[in-house]
C-alpha cells in the first residue's frame, strides 16, 4: 500500500511499452505513486498544471512539443515540481540543455531501471541526480552538490516556446495549415513565427530547420 505521503510522479514518455515498464517499476516502490501519463509534450505540461506531481520523468524526443521544451514550460508554470529527464541521448548539449533549463537531475534510458526510483527520492528532496556516466563526465560526483554555475553552457538562440513549437511542427513535416490546427492559431501567424525562426537562426529553408531541429534534440532523426 502506497503511504499518504508518497512521491508523486508523473511519466512523460510517447512509447507505451517503455511507460508501462517504467510504471511497473515504480508501483513496486512503496514511497512512490505514479499518478499520471503523458505521451506528448504538450499533455505533459498541461497534466502538471493539473495534478501538481512532485516529480516529473521526461523524456526529450517527444512529439507536438519536445521535452526541452515541455521541461522549460513545466518549471516556468509549477516551478514546485521537479523535472528528471529520462533519455537515450547522452551527449553533452543534451544535458547541458537540460542542466540550463532548469532539469534536477538526467538519466540515460538503457541504465536507469536499477537507479530510477533513488534518483526520483533525491530529486523529490531537492537535490539532483546524474546517471554515474555524466556525473563523472559533468565532475557531479554527489547528487547534494550543484555546480549549475560552473558548467559549460551552449545557448541556442533566444526562440520563444512558440516558435519552438512551431519549429518542431515544421521539422516534423507539418505543413502550415496542419500547423495552425495544431496549435489553434491562424496560417498567417504560423508564416510569421517561420519568418522570425529563420531570421533568427538564419536558416531560410524547411531542410536546414529539420537539420536544426535534429541537432538541438527537438526531434529525432526518424522524422527526417
């Protein structure tokens, strides 16, 4: 039975198989309550709005809205919530996003079954948690220890969520109408943030946002 004060956790993850592993995994865990499930970026952020978990697991190559991003919304909207990125790619602009974004901890996919739930605990109590891979890599050797500041970040351009959205759309192969639909606005607006994207990352064709895209881990390879 799942104690009155567990730790809620809600798993964003688009694979049904590897959310019902990872649910699985924590109901065994006494002090943990899994108590929702997104499989697009955009319900991650709106499930949090609404249930408020303790911790979110996130993976980053989400659909509709990546998980940098959703990570980013999430944080600025219920910033008592903690997010633990969950993901295959381990490479450092990946965590180093992460890390700039505001994420409490980052775990690679293929090792994460036997320290997932000590790195939800961790993160439910404030401190972070690294897979030992890149807490050795990062020189993060304790979870209690953040070194936010001393980390090497690469910014990306200054995009607003909007044009992130719109930019993933776009990688994704949407077209502007299909676009537009999506995010509830009009075609003339989705033209207009194309324009400031690829004014901004001066980048002016569909092909260099989808090599974007792909090289920020908005999307992955597969949609290309």
């Amino acid at each position: 039975m799942k104690s009155t004060n567990s730790i809620t956790v809600l798993l964003a993850e688009d694979h049904v198989i590897v959310r019902e592993g990872l649910r699985r995994l924590l109901e065994a865990e006494a002090d943990i309550a899994v108590i929702g499930e997104a499989s697009t970026g955009r319900q991650a952020v709106q499930l949090t709005k609404k249930l408020r978990p303790s911790v979110v697991i996130m993976d980053i190559a989400m659909p509709l809205l990546n998980g940098l991003e959703a990570t980013r919304q999430i944080l600025k909207s219920v910033p008592a919530t903690r997010v633990l990125i969950l993901s295959a790619h381990s490479d450092d602009p990946y965590v180093e996003q992460a890390i700039a974004l505001g994420a409490a901890g980052y775990l690679i996919k293929q090792t994460a079954g036997h320290v997932l739930p000590e790195a939800i605990r961790e993160v439910a109590r404030g401190n972070i948690f690294f897979s030992p891979a890149i807490a050795k890599r990062l020189d993060l050797h304790r979870p209690k220890t953040p070194r936010w500041a001393s980390l090497p970040v690469k910014q990306a351009p200054d995009l607003t969520s909007r044009e992130m959205e719109v930019l993933q759309l776009i990688a994704e192969g949407k077209a502007n109408k299909a676009t537009a639909e999506e995010l509830g606005i009009g075609i003339k607006t989705v033209e207009k943030h194309r324009e400031h994207l690829m004014s901004k990352l001066d980048i002016h064709d569909i092909a260099g946002l989808t090599r974007y895209a792909i090289a920020r881990g908005i999307i992955e390879s597969g949609f290309s």
